[in-house]
C-alpha cells in the first residue's frame, strides 16, 4: 500500500507563528517591532524632505544648486532705511509712506532733535516774565519766570547709575512719569521734566576696577589716584551718553538744558554745604558703630549695597580681594565664657556668636531679667582674659 508523505507538525494552539507557519519567538518579535519603527521614521523624513539627486554625470554641482533654488524665489529684504533729515530741523514727511512692513526707525527719526531743539520741553512761564539765568558751561539756556496760573508741575527724573544701561524698569518709570508731565503740559500747566544722572560712587568704582584688572591685569593702586580718576570718568561719559540715547529713544519730554550730575561742581557744592548744616545742627555725627566693611575696596557699604546670604551651617566661602582659591569659614557659632568675678563657685556666663570677633569690642554683657539661667548673675561684674 502505497503511503503518503507526512504532513508538517502544526504549532501548539497557544503558540504563535508567523506568515510560514513557524512559531514566533520573543526576541523575533523585537526585532520584526525595531524594523517597523525605522521603516515608519524612513517614510516619514522623505515624505517631509525628499533629496534632491543629481543626474548621472553631473555630480555635487548640481545637486548645491538644485537645493540652493528655492531661496532664489524669496522675497528681496526690505532696504535700511536712512534718515536724511538735518539734525534738528522739523522732519519731511512729504514722500510715500513705506510700502513694506512698520520700520520705527524710519516712523520716530528725526522728530526727537526737532522737538528739542525748538524747546518743546522747557518749562512755559506767564508769557513776558522770562528771564534767563546762568547755566552750567556746554549747557543750552535756561529761564525762570512767574508761573502760569494753572500751578506748577515738576518732575525730577530720579537719576538711572551710570553702571550700565537701562533696563525694562527704567522705561516703565520713565513712561509714567513723562505721560504725568505732558499730561500737566496740556493743562497748561508750568512743567518740567528735569533728567539726571547718579555716579553711583562704590558701585561704579568696583565696576570699572574689575574692567581694569580683566582688560590690563591693574589695580586701582598701580595706576594711582589721578590715573584711576580718569578711567572712571571715561567709564561715566561712555555709559551716560549711552543712557542719554536709551532715554532720547523712549521721547521722554525732558528738559535737557537742565540735566545734572550728582558729581557736577555745582551740585557737589550744595551737598557740602548741607552736610556742613546738618553736622551743626547735630543731625549728623560720629560714633562707633558695626559697619559693613568691604575688604576689596576698603571702604564701608550701606545696607543697600550688600547681599545678604543665609547659611544652614558652617560653610567655606570665598572673599572678595583674596586669591580664589582660599577660604574662610561662616556661618559657625562659637561660643566663649566670661567668668563672674568674685564667684566661689567659678560661674561663668557663656556667649554663642558667629562674630566671635565683636567680643575685642565688648564693654557689658546683657541678660534676659526674666531667664532663671542669670538671676544670680544680674548686676556682677565679668572678667575679660585674653589667654
């Protein structure tokens, strides 16, 4: 009896297999899951892009130029604009407006030195009793008068340091405080918009050192006092005229024929004079006091001018005006004894600082009346040793 071949083995009902039947492993499966995953990414870049292939014989030449094609076909940029109008003569507006997109420079040039230069923001007195007064040398006149009957309206700018430039802050100040005064302006009102600059003493001194030791590896002490002097004033004229622009920019209406400089001599002069008055009338004096001595600049600092920083614990921590480096400790409590004198019993009152080094200036010790710990210690005498 003839027989037949044997047919292949199926695969287990729970098993599964692939399109020949053969079962299906765990790490075929990731493979097969791999290959679809690239092949998804491969379609899916040259739906997005397709390349650009050169024909047989041409090489790379053709294919930069066929990429190179569709920039050709971009709109040809706007063209800069430049303002031909006379420093300060009134702008001609008689062209055709812009035909692209809204330029404010070519919108705001111009009108700026105009307005100043016919004195759109100098202060208007009752017409008749203007007189002009002295002015400050390379400063544009100035005139005082009887003010209009409307009042009178004024606005001292609060002078921006002459550190840096101006940042959102100060156009947010200078928005409000020039819509105030054009608004008072309008009313009729006697306005003025009075600008100004702060020589911001310590700040621009560490300023321009840091420069000068980035720039020509100095100090201020090897160049010396005037040399030093001079670099900073460099500094001033550079940053104020940049501020000035930032200011003309914004078409704040000030009066510029009267802006100062806290460290212009007339200004310097009145400040004397009122320290000289205060100093008499012992609104101002010396005493000894804890101060914020910086060890860079040798020199005390206000509260304003010092960052403060809290500490969890001891930490080592770098200081200005020493190699980098090497470290000192903050943020330690130490503790020291005084004894009481006369104490049989050797009591002692102890003090937890972590400026141990106020102790050189101590000349009493003070004590909670109420604190059980020092009832036998009010009103004695401690003892300060040095060893």
């Amino acid at each position: 009896m003839a027989t037949a071949p044997a047919a292949p083995a199926s695969a287990p009902d729970n098993e599964p297999t692939g399109e020949s039947g053969a079962a299906v492993t765990k790490s075929s499966l990731k493979k097969d899951a791999k290959r679809a995953e690239k092949a998804a990414k491969l379609a899916a870049k040259l739906a997005k892009a397709p390349p650009t292939w050169a024909q047989p014989g041409q090489g790379k030449a053709a294919t930069a130029a066929a990429t190179a094609a569709p920039a050709a076909t971009a709109s040809a940029p706007a063209e800069k604009f430049i303002n031909t109008t006379p420093k300060g003569e009134k702008k001609d507006v008689s062209g055709d407006l812009p035909k692209t997109a809204y330029n404010p420079l070519a919108v705001e040039a111009a009108w700026y030195d105009w307005w100043m230069s016919r004195g759109f923001f100098a202060p208007r007195y009752v017409p008749g009793t203007e007189k002009e007064i002295p002015n400050a040398p390379g400063k544009g006149p100035i005139y005082t008068g009887e003010i209009r009957p409307e009042g009178v309206f004024v606005i001292p700018a609060p002078p921006p340091n002459v550190t840096g430039s101006l940042h959102i802050g100060h156009a947010l100040t200078a928005a409000l405080q020039d819509t105030l005064t054009r608004w008072y302006r309008m009313k009729g009102y006697t306005t003025l918009h009075a600008p100004g600059f702060d020589h911001a003493g310590i700040s621009t001194q560490s300023v321009v050192e840091n420069r000068l030791l980035k720039l020509e590896g100095k100090s201020r002490h090897d160049l010396g006092r005037p040399a030093f002097l001079e670099k900073v004033w460099e500094w001033k004229e550079t940053y104020q005229t940049r501020i000035t622009e930032q200011i003309h920019r914004l078409g704040t209406s000030s009066d510029w024929n009267r802006v100062a400089f806290t460290m212009d001599e007339q200004l310097s002069t009145a400040v004397r004079e009122a320290f000289c008055q205060m100093h008499q009338k012992g609104m101002i004096y010396r005493a000894n006091r804890l101060v914020n001595w910086c060890v860079k600049l040798n020199t005390t600092l206000s509260n304003l001018e010092v960052d403060q920083k809290e500490l969890s614990g001891r930490t080592m921590l770098n200081v200005a005006g020493y190699p980098p480096n090497e470290k000192f400790e903050f943020g330690a409590i130490t503790s020291f004894a005084y004894p009481i004198a006369g104490s049989e019993t050797g009591e002692r009152i102890i003090v937890a600082t972590t400026r141990p080094e106020t102790m050189l200036g101590d000349s009493a010790v003070a004590v909670h009346p109420d604190d059980e710990r020092y009832k036998v210690s009010l009103w004695v005498y401690v003892v300060w040793t040095s060893g």
